[in-house]
C-alpha cells in the first residue's frame, strides 16, 4: 500500500482521489515521511489517535467542530511544551507531520460518518489554523513590552522529506517566553503560517496579525522564515510573486522573473504600491551578537534591474519582481504585514526576518540560530532603540 502512495507522489495538483478517498498532497507525504523519519512522524501520536477515537465518535457536525477545535489547540500546546521542556529537540517536524495526520483522519472519515465536502474543508481549516496557534496568542496585560512572532512549516519536502525550517523552532521556542531585560518585562507570543500560495490568498495573513496591529497592542511584529547564508531584514519587500519554487501543495505562483503576478486578497487583486519599507529598529538589532552576521538587505529586483536603494523614492514607478526577500512567501508575508500596517496606521514596528538556510535537520545549527533571534528581538524592543521612520 505504501508503494502505491509514493508512487502518487508525482503530483500536480494539490488533492488526489483514490476510490473515491479525497486527501492531499500533503498527506500523501506522510508514507514516504512514516519510512523515512518515523520517529519525527509518531512523536505526538498520542494526541493524534485521541483526536481520532473522539472525531470517530462524533454523532453531529457540531459535536465533531467542537473535538476538533479541542485537539487541534492541545495539539499546539503540546509542540510547545515538549520543545521547550525537551530543548534538545529543536524540532519543528513533529508538530507539521501530526497536523496532517489529523487532517487525512478528516477527510478518510468512517464508515457511516456522511459530513459534507464542505464540512470537512471547514474542519481542516480548524485542524490547520488552532494547531498552528492562532487562537492561542494571548498576551499578559501586565507584560511591559509584548512581541510577536511568526514562522514558517518545513518546505520544498519533495526534494528533501527530512527538511526543518529554523523559523517554525524559532516559533515553537519562543511561544509564551517572558524575558527580563533592564527591570522591564518583554513577553512574546508566536504563531505559524504554511507555505501554500492559496492560504495567502484566502487572507490568513491578515486574519492573524490585523487586531494587534490595529489596536497597537504589541510593541513589535516580526516575521520569520528562512532563507540565506545570514541573516537578512527585509528593507523593501516587493508586492509581485516571481518564484518557481511551488508551496507545499505543489501549487506554483503563476509568475515569473519577466511576468510576476499580483497575489489576491480574497477574490480581489492585492491592492497596494509595488514596494513597501519596513519599520523594524534594524540598527539596533544589528548590533546582536551571535556566529551569524545580520545584513540590512536592501536589494531588490524591479522589470529593469536588480539594484540597492536607498529610499521608496529610488522605487518610484517600478514594478516589483523580488522584494527584499525574493518572489516567493517570506517577501509576501513580509509586504502583506508591512502594507496592512501602513493601512491601519500602526506604530507597531514590523518587518521581516530571514533566518539562515539550514539543510535538512541539524540540532546544534538550529538552536544558535534561534537563540540569536531570542537575543535580536530583544535589543529591538530595548529602551534605546529606535525605529527608523519610514520614507515617502
């Protein structure tokens, strides 16, 4: 049976049938990941078949919602806890391969169980979004600096089915972490966003971090994700997708270097200017000691060169194809949280964090990477830093 599975993992659309059985891409992966990294995979299984016995027993849509929702954050809390509590792990794999268990028990369902196509995408989409914690973000009200952060599931698994992303550590590490600094306490919530284009599209970005910028109820928004040899603060992130490299449903951007496309915001085109600036305090984070160096990035990539700017004005009627972190979701993340910012009219600073490249799973590599992004984010919310002032 499992032959047959990886044998589907020639895929190009992001849900295959079998007899009828409608799971996705993503699940398909969990019997090459079962053979190759079983102990990553199993690590939560105990939370996993307690959702499956529940979910099997439900007697009502509303009851099997209700289970859901109740596995699907215990699910959250557990990854957390068992990172922080197990620090020798450092490992974001667990928690993404035991969300898709959990999904592909929704959509094989059972025998008698008759829930609509349409309730079943609606309990995914509680799987997905309580086991990545966005209902969990809930700040102290006596915490004297509060920051959140996102990161990022594992990506481009069809080339490596070991692959972890520093980002996701970063996020399972951090979550809830109160940190004393100069007689002020500094809390940080986090959350995780999944490498699939339509999940953009649908707006999930802006579902999650619009409350805390609108209200400015945090005192920074830092996204993360991996990408280069250091590590990079995204200056000007691009509003264009320009990537070849497809999200983890296999599903492809559309765009290109010579045509990069505008990504949606529910239906519609996503409307703002072609680059955006960040307002992270970049100068004070840079001063962050750690075995990485930390660059203000400043390249970009418009229809007619790749140069570094100085300000917008030096953008000014150009059309983007790679911001500052590139064509794919890391700049995207970056431009949506920065664009929705500007929009609200926040003073939250924001901006994004591209975290050094790892390959595959390396447990030393991983925790100095995200210990440094414990010690940048620090010296940003730190009484004397600043953060630059956006340019017109």
């Amino acid at each position: 049976m499992r032959t047959l599975f990886v044998a589907l993992t020639i895929l190009f659309t992001s849900h295959v049938s079998i007899a009828s059985i409608d799971i996705t891409v993503e699940e398909i992966r969990l019997y090459k990941a079962d053979d190759v990294i079983p102990e990553i995979v199993n690590r939560y299984d105990s939370t996993v078949n307690s959702f499956i016995t529940d979910y099997r027993n439900a007697d009502s849509f509303e009851a099997a919602k209700k289970i859901t929702q109740k596995h699907s954050q215990a699910l959250w809390t557990t990854a957390t806890k068992d990172l922080q509590q197990t620090p020798s792990s450092f490992d974001d794999r667990p928690l993404y391969w035991a969300r898709l268990k959990m999904s592909k028990a929704v959509h094989l369902g059972k025998s008698g169980q008759s829930f609509s196509r349409d309730q079943i995408n609606q309990l995914v989409a509680i799987i997905d979004q309580a086991s990545r914690g966005y209902s969990d973000i809930n700040f102290k009200a006596d915490s004297d600096i509060k920051i959140l952060i996102t990161g990022f599931d594992p990506f481009l698994l069809d080339r490596n089915i070991k692959q972890s992303n520093p980002s996701g550590v970063a996020a399972l590490w951090l979550d809830n972490k109160i940190i004393e600094k100069d007689g002020k306490t500094i809390e940080i919530q986090a959350a995780m966003f999944p490498v699939k284009y339509q999940d953009f599209d649908d707006g999930i970005v802006e579902k999650v971090t619009e409350p805390f910028l609108k209200n400015n109820s945090i005192d920074m928004l830092a996204t993360i994700s991996m990408g280069r040899e250091h590590f990079d603060l995204e200056h000007f992130p691009g509003r264009r997708r320009s990537a070849s490299a497809p999200g983890n449903n296999n599903m492809h951007s559309g765009g290109s270097r010579t045509n990069p496309v505008i990504p949606k915001l529910g239906n519609k085109p996503l409307q703002g200017p072609e680059f955006v600036e960040y307002t992270l305090p970049y100068e004070a984070m840079m001063q962050t000691k750690g075995k990485y160096k930390i660059n203000d990035r400043r390249q970009v990539t418009t229809l007619d060169k790749t140069f570094n700017p100085d300000s917008l004005q030096e953008l000014e009627g150009a059309i983007a194809v790679e911001g500052g972190g590139g064509g794919y979701l890391s700049n995207e993340i970056s431009y949506r949280t920065v664009l929705l910012g500007n929009k609200l009219g926040t003073t939250v600073p924001t901006g994004h964090i591209h975290a050094p490249r790892i390959k595959s799973f390396d447990k030393e590599v991983i925790q100095e990477i995200v210990e440094q992004i414990q010690r940048m984010l620090v010296n940003g919310v730190s009484p004397t830093s600043q953060s630059p002032q956006p340019q017109e």
